[in-house]
C-alpha cells in the first residue's frame, strides 16, 4: 500500500505528461480519424491544427497533401509532436490569443475546445484566422459530457469537505451554434452523440484517467486523504462505468463545421 500511495501522490503533479498521455489516451487522436475525414483537407490548403497535441493527426492532415501548422498550449505536447513529425510545422500558442489574420483554407480542432472556457475568445480568432469562405471544423466535449465521471467527482470531494472547481465548457448545440452565428460563421452541420470509450489499463483504468485529466481537483486534498477520495469515486462509478474488468470514460461530443461568410 505504501509503494501505491507514493506512485498516485507523485502522479497528481503530471500535468500534460506527453509520455503517460501517449501510453493511455492515444485513443483520444485514434477516434479523431473521421473527423478528418469530415475536414476533408485538400491537397495545397493551409491548415491549422489547434490543439494539435502529440501531433497524429496534424500529420493525417498533412498526408493528403495540405501544408499544416500544428499549435498546443503545452510545450511538452508540441516538443513530441516535433519528434514524432520533424518535417511539420508546429508552436506553442495559446489558442484564445491566436493572433493569426486571413491565413487559412481551415482550422480544426479535436478534443481540445472543452478545455477553453473563453470559448468566445476562441471563435474570433479562428474566425480572423480563416481565409474568406473558409471552414472551422472541430469536435470537443458536448452538453452532458463525462456527466457521471463530474457528478461523482462533485460529490465525493464536497462531501471529504473540499471545494470543487472545475473549468471544463461543455456546450449544447444550441449554445455553441448562437456562438458561432454571433462571430458572422454560417453553421453547415453540427451533431451531439454519446462516444462511451472503454480504457485500456484495466482496474487502474478510471484511477488513469482522473490522474491525467482533473488531477486540478486534488491539489488542495492532502496526499493521505487522496486515495481514499479515489477509491470512493470509483465506487460511486462502477456501477455505471465499469463492466467485465474494463472502465468506460461516458464521453458525448459535439461536431460543428462552420463557414466564415
Ligand atoms: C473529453 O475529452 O471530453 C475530456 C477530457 C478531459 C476532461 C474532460 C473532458
């Protein structure tokens, strides 16, 4: 117990560890192939890729022949995406300060945008990005997104006596579809659809999960209380998320595709 308890201590502090997020979310680039294929990149489009992450799908992007540039927040995602992609184009940017004007045929973005509550900031500069008549494609966390995994976490922290803060935007259609029309976009398509993703990590695979994604939580709870904390959070969920020795993460997304007119 004791090796355990130092092992999920020292894992709190891995904020956009590139290396755990390659070894038990590579599923998160894997389900983002067909929203290429939604983008649909042309061979000798200027795309960007925001929140481009460890750089997989800038590449898919990049094999069909359109120039890519990949941007990420964190520097440890872009450094291995340069690993990974030597000959693309990659940056550390902040994506509500995007600072780019008329330069592309496109932008698109998986699983990132539910990362940026300034969602508004975010629209006007991709909208200032984008070449006149070009198209915003992007797939993220929709309204009822990872709702068990929230309420669990909610309730067991509160309960321990702890706050809970978390800045995760998870818009409905409606909400987003209003965003983008209020930024002068024409909305072409949009969809809301359950995505329940089995973890491949076995019993340790929700533990993982929270570790990599809503570690933020922890930090005000002191190391000895934490695996309890857990442990109980897994209770709650199992009923729900955990079926024949396989967690599920209950995922719903939104996909939009947008045209600056
Ligand atoms: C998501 O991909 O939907 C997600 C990831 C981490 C935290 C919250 C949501």
């Amino acid at each position: 117990m004791k090796n355990r308890q130092t092992r999920d201590q020292a894992l709190f502090h891995n904020q956009w560890n590139a290396e755990l997020y390659e070894c038990n979310h590579a599923f998160v680039s894997q389900l983002g192939a067909d929203l290429v294929e939604l983008l649909s990149p042309q061979k000798g489009e200027r795309i960007l890729d925001l929140g481009c992450g460890t750089g997989h799908l800038a590449h898919a992007i990049a094999s069909n022949g359109a120039e890519v540039i990949g941007i990420d927040a964190a520097s440890t995602m872009v450094e291995k995406a340069r690993s990974y992609y030597p000959t693309l184009h990659f940056e550390v940017r902040d994506a509500t300060n995007l600072q780019f004007v008329e330069e592309f045929d496109a932008v698109f973005s998986n699983a990132v945008l539910h990362w940026i509550t300034a969602a508004e900031q975010v629209v006007a500069g991709i909208w200032q990005a984008l070449k006149p008549g070009g198209r915003f494609v992007a797939e993220f966390g929709g309204k009822g997104n990872v709702q068990a995994i929230v309420k669990a976490l909610g309730e067991t922290i509160r309960a321990a006596g702890y706050p809970v803060h978390l800045s995760w935007y998870f818009p409905s259609i409606g909400e987003y579809s209003s965003l983008l029309e209020k930024h002068k976009f024409e909305v072409t398509f949009t969809s809301l659809f359950d995505r329940p993703t089995p973890l491949n990590e076995g019993e340790e695979g929700m533990r993982n999960w929270i570790e990599m994604f809503a570690h933020s939580l922890f930090q005000e709870i002191p190391a000895e209380q934490q695996i309890g904390i857990m442990t109980k959070i897994e209770d709650q969920l199992r009923p729900k998320l955990y079926q024949d020795g396989i967690w599920f993460v209950d995922y719903r997304r939104i996909r939009v595709v947008a045209v600056k007119v």
